[in-house]
C-alpha cells in the first residue's frame, strides 16, 4: 500500500511537469496526452513559446517502462526547460540535449526525441529528429507526408553524435501529428499491431474534429484494437493543426 501511494504521488508529479492537454498560442489547435502503460511512464511531451514567436514542440520517449522511465523523463524536461533560456537553435539545442543524457543518465537509457520550432505566420515547421518515429502531415488533399528529413540517433547513444535538421510547411486546414511507438505497436494477438496505418486511417475518420477530438478518437481506436484497454507501452499523442 505505500508503495502504491508513492507511484500516485509520482503520477501526480510527473503530470504535473506536462503542459495542459490544449494549449492556446496564436490561434493554433494544438492537443496533446500521455498515457503510461504502468502508474509512472518515459513518454512526455512539452509545449513552450518561444521569443521570436516561435511555438517549440517536442515529444519524446524514454526507453523502458516504469519508474526508471520516469525519472529520466523528468530529468530531461528539467533540462531541456534550462537550456532553452542559452539556447533555441534546434541542432546546438539537440546536441547539448545528447551531451548531457550521456552524462547523467545510465548507459542502457536512451531517448528518443522529435523536437521543433512552428512558425504560425508562415506555417514553417523546422525539426530535428532523434531517432523517433516520423510525424505525419495530413495534407489538403487527404494524403499523408511523414517527416523523414534531418536527424540523427536517438539521445544518449554516442557523445559525438551529429544531428541535421529538416524543415516542411503546414498550409492552412493541415494537421500535424507527432507519436510515440506506444500507439502504433498496440498490438492484439490475432489483428497484429495498429500500425502506421491504423494511425493514418483514425486521424481521417476524426480529422473534422477539433485537435482534442482527434486524440480522443485515436485512443479510443487504439483501445478497440487492443480489446481489454491494456497497453504494452506508453502512448502519446500530440496534433497541432494550422488554422484554415
């Protein structure tokens, strides 16, 4: 029972380090969550405004599950949210990120990191990726984009790892996703896993909907796909979409 205790005081915390599931900022639709597959969990997000305008958006996963998860977790935010008073340049920010993992952290962790900087006047989205699932784009026309370009190893990895960056443009109406390998690797043991393109087709069924009904919609297909509601890994979910 006091172990109990402690895991929901820690849930309680480390919730309380994520920004609100909406986030209002320059008139965008931006909606986030994160489940853990256990009390605690390595998956986060994080929202911040920066001084040029900028909204940074980052998602991220911890390796593993649980407790050890969940303190890197938040020791990444953490610095993540000091660094950004130096530094907002994402390739230095990315790099510096990685410098301080390899230091802090054990050598069997590592993150796996999505980080960018959206511009809501020009629809700008510069990003580096970090060995994490490529965010989607729904376009206009209803056809899907993933972000491939720039990147590098996840964090943690190698100190002298290099990191590129890539960058793509949100017309008005268009939807960007970003994900952790929790939500496509649900898996049922006779329909499989949800997969990129279960994803793909729970965002066009929803994609009517404002951000917050998209991720509502997503979970509870995720949920359906796996039957009993109980997940293997953590699930995170964020959709930013430009205002048409």
């Amino acid at each position: 029972l006091s172990l109990k205790h402690d895991l929901e005081v820690a849930r309680n915390i480390q919730l309380a380090m994520l920004p609100p599931g909406t986030v209002r900022f320059a008139g965008l639709d931006v909606h986030a969550f994160s489940r853990p597959a256990n009390t605690v969990g390595g998956d986060f997000y994080d929202l911040q405004p920066l001084a040029d305008g900028r909204l940074l958006v980052v998602v991220g996963d911890v390796a593993g599950k649980g407790s050890p998860a969940a303190l890197l977790m938040a020791l990444f935010l953490a610095m993540l949210r000091v660094l950004l008073d130096e530094v907002t340049e994402l390739v230095p920010l990315t790099r510096r990120l990685n410098g301080h993992i390899i230091r802090q952290a054990p050598g069997t962790r590592y993150i796996t990191l999505f980080i960018a900087a959206y511009n809501p006047a020009t629809g700008q989205l510069d990003y580096v990726n970090a060995g994490h699932p490529p965010p989607l784009v729904r376009r206009l026309d209803g056809h899907f984009d993933r972000l491939r370009d720039g990147g590098g190893v996840a964090l943690g990895m190698f100190d002298a790892a290099e990191y590129t960056s890539g960058s793509a443009v949100l017309q008005p109406g268009e939807l960007f996703s970003v994900y952790s390998d929790g939500v496509t690797e649900a898996e049922h043991p006779e329909r499989g896993f949800f997969d990129e393109a279960g994803l793909e087709r729970s965002i066009a069924r929803a994609v009517s909907l404002p951000a917050e009904g998209i991720c509502n919609s997503v979970l509870a297909d995720v949920q359906a796909h796996v039957d009993d509601g109980r997940f293997g890994d953590d699930l995170t979910l964020l959709v930013l979409r430009r205002p048409a």
